[in-house]
C-alpha cells in the first residue's frame, strides 16, 4: 500500500476524493514498464543493491511530470520485492577485528603487500567475512534477490485501488453494501471478513435501483481502526486488505468516515469508480 506522503487526492467540503489514473494512459504504462524492468533486470543471486536501484530508478521516477505518482509505482514494486539479509556476523566487531588485524599486520611486514595479503589469506575466518561483504549489514548494500511478477497495467490498477487503501488505514467506520448475482461471491467475502478478523454487523436487503435487480445483496457496518483504543495499525491494515474482496463483486457501494489531521471527511465508492481486485 502506499504512505501517507504518497496519497493523492481532493477535499470538496466534507468529501475526499481520490485520485485515481486511466489505466490505459499510453504515458504512464510505459513509465510502468520501464521501472519493471530495472527490477526484473537487476534481481537474481548477484542483484542490484538498494543504492544501485536507487540510481538507477531516480531519473525515471524524475522523467514523469508527476513525481508523487510515480514514486508511488516504485513503492507498489518495491512491497514485491524480497532483498538478500546480511550473514549471521556480528558486523561492527568483525569490522573491528578486521581493522585491529590489519593495522597490525601492516606494521609487522613493513608494507610488503604479499606478506600482508598471505597473513589475511591465513585466518579463514576473515577471509570469508571479506568475501561476504565488509558492510553487507547496511540497508543500502542489501541485493535484490526476487520480485513477484506484475504487467504494467495491473501495477496501474493496483495503484488506484491502494488510493483507496491506504484511506482507510484511517478509517473510523465503514458501510458496505455489497451485492452479487453469484451468492458463492458473497460467501467469498464473508471468508475474507472472517480472514482479516474485522468486526461487522451483517443484515440482508432488498435493494433498490438500477442494476440491482436480481441481486443477493448485503448491508455490512465494519468498525474502523479509529475506534478502537488498541492495535489500531493492525486493525487498518487489515481492513485496508479487505477492499478489494468488495472491488470484485458486481454491485457495492463503500461509505467510510476518514480521519485526517485531527478532521473528519466522508468517502463515498461504488463500482463505477472502475477499480479493479487483484
């Protein structure tokens, strides 16, 4: 999901509304494409380290007129990524050995660098700390090792639906009217509000309206992070995790209290908002 930095969206009085981008804009699958590929190029055994994909990934993220945008692509790529853990060394005292060993050798060959290098080449237990990296313990040098795969276009879905997402992190209620013509789909989401563990009065309806027609339908009132006193984070991450179980039904509407910044404001979805469940 995205920060809070990151998030992009307007206030019109009491209501947020969220920014969302085209998912077929011409400009934007191809910034998609080419962070993408800097990641599928640079994992593997011998990968990039976060510094050198630093490098690498800023003036892409620069090239796109709006850098927030992109920088939150990079941060939806790099939740996908696992990096290489440093070694079971205790790296500030091996460091420490290493530096005490090597400053006395030095002294005792009086700079002749093969008697220097055959002393390190003798205690293998400093020779293998050198071949594993003198700094491998430091975020910046951890390699990447994998990335889990994703098109350009679902990276931009995955965009607009963590807008919604990272919302409701602050969520402090929720309504949910949800409706299917398949019941298995809404047994489906009933499984993933039972996953996440989120408290919910359920009640079922007969709903009203265009489209509606034909449809099982429900009416869910879910407690939100902000109204419980104890792990709140938990709470809305789980709750930000169960959105898009509502995004794949046929018909739903979302009501939600967000607060921000010590205010209130109301968010209001529907299907029309196209977004799109992975």
């Amino acid at each position: 999901m995205l920060t809070k930095d990151l998030l992009k969206f307007r206030r019109s009085g009491e209501y947020l509304k969220p920014f969302f981008v085209a998912v077929d804009d011409s400009e934007l699958l191809e910034l998609a494409a080419k962070l993408l590929a800097v990641y599928e190029s640079g994992a593997g055994a011998d990968g990039l380290t976060r510094s050198e994909l630093e490098e690498m990934i800023e003036p892409l993220l620069r090239s796109y007129r709006d850098v927030k945008v992109a920088k939150g692509f990079n941060k939806l790529i790099l939740d996908r990524t696992s990096f290489e853990q440093p070694g079971d060394y205790d790296y500030p005292a091996m460091r420490r050995k290493l530096f005490t060993v090597s400053a006395r050798t030095l002294y005792q060959t009086n700079g002749d660098y093969q008697q220097y290098s055959d002393a390190f080449n003798a205690d293998a237990e400093l020779e293998k700390f050198i071949a594993a990296g003198l700094y491998a313990d430091l975020p910046d040098n951890e390699r990447l090792i994998g990335m889990k795969k994703i098109f350009a276009k679902e990276l931009l879905e995955r965009y607009n639906c963590s807008q919604v997402q990272s919302l409701l992190f602050y969520c402090s209620e929720m309504e949910v009217t949800a409706g299917d013509s398949n019941p298995a789909e809404l047994r489906r989401l009933f499984k993933y509000l039972k996953f996440f563990r989120l408290l919910a009065d359920i009640t079922r309806i007969k709903p009203s309206g265009k489209g509606w027609e034909g449809v099982t339908a429900m009416h869910m009132k879910i407690s939100g992070p902000a109204s419980i006193f104890e792990n709140t984070r938990k709470y809305g991450l789980q709750l930000a995790s169960f959105f898009p179980a509502i995004c794949a039904l046929e018909k739903w509407t979302v009501k939600a209290e967000i607060k921000l910044d010590a205010s209130r404001f109301r968010l209001n979805l529907d299907e029309s908002a196209g977004l799109v469940s992975h």
